[in-house]
C-alpha cells in the first residue's frame, strides 16, 4: 500500500490524497428508487454503475464520502490497464 506524510505528520493514503471529494447535501425528504444500496464504496458504486445499465434508478447511501474509507486505503482498484 502506499502512504505519505502530510505536513502534520499523518500518514495518508496515496489514493485519497490524490483523489477529488465530492461532497452531496444531506437528503430531508422522502425518496424512491428500485434498489438502495448502504454503503459508498468501491462494492457499492460498481454495483450501483451495473444496475443502472440495467435502467434500474438506484439511491447510494452512505455515512461519509464516497470511496474514503476502506476504499481509500486499499490498494484495490478498478483500472482499464490490464489484462483479464
């Protein structure tokens, strides 16, 4: 796995630092969808991703932000790179 140190001494991983955050507003009405998926990682948004290709409306519910937790710091990744 790769980390790095930030100017406060922390260690921070490579993919997190590296990545932009996208921050949604807390939801305060009631929503409907075909499936909801609890949790924002890698698991939840590539399932997400597959479900609308299906034309499947699907709402990700997370805590935090997206792919910040153990996504981000795994050396786990979606790439296009490499062979099957």
């Amino acid at each position: 796995m790769i980390f790095f140190k930030d100017w406060n001494r922390q260690t921070i991983s490579l993919w997190i630092a590296d990545s932009q955050k996208h921050s949604f507003p807390p939801v305060h009405e009631d929503l409907t969808a075909d499936v909801i998926i609890v949790g924002g990682s890698i698991t939840g948004i590539a399932t997400a991703f597959e479900m609308t290709t299906h034309g499947l409306d699907v709402i990700i519910n997370d805590a935090d932000q997206l792919l910040q937790g153990t996504a981000g710091h795994t050396t786990a990744m979606i790439t296009s790179q490499h062979d099957i």
